[in-house]
C-alpha cells in the first residue's frame, strides 16, 4: 500500500507539480514548495493544500459564471 501511494505520488508530482511539469496545476508557489519539499514522505495528507486550492478555484469561477448568466437574464 505504502509502495503504491509513493508511486502515485511520485507520478503526480512529476506530471503536476515538478519544475516543467507537462500538464502542471495552477496553485500558489508555497502550496506547489510544500509538496515538492514532503515529497518523499508520501504522506496520505500530501496534496490536501493543493486539492483544497484547486476546489476553491473551480468554486469561485462557477460563481462568477452564475452571477454573471444571473446578470444577463
């Protein structure tokens, strides 16, 4: 299970997170340091921080396309 999550983790962090990342996620630079610099402990926590930004992102732009179809109706 362990070995799983550290591949996992490693797999994201490459793919998200890492300096050239091919499809790299839009979060702080201190949220994307924290995981860089936990990366090797895989905690099960890793990418809470991250997660939580990205969810309230997608949150405040469907607010804003809420607000703005409630304006033009």
């Amino acid at each position: 299970m362990i070995v799983q999550r550290k591949t996992a983790a490693a797999d994201l962090i490459a793919t998200h997170f890492a300096d050239g990342a091919c499809d790299p996620v839009n979060v702080e630079g201190a949220v994307r340091q924290s995981v860089m610099d936990n990366a090797v402990s895989s905690a099960v926590d890793l990418f809470d921080a991250a997660q939580k930004q990205v969810l309230q992102t997608i949150h405040m732009a469907l607010v804003i396309v809420i607000l703005d179809f409630s304006l033009t109706c």
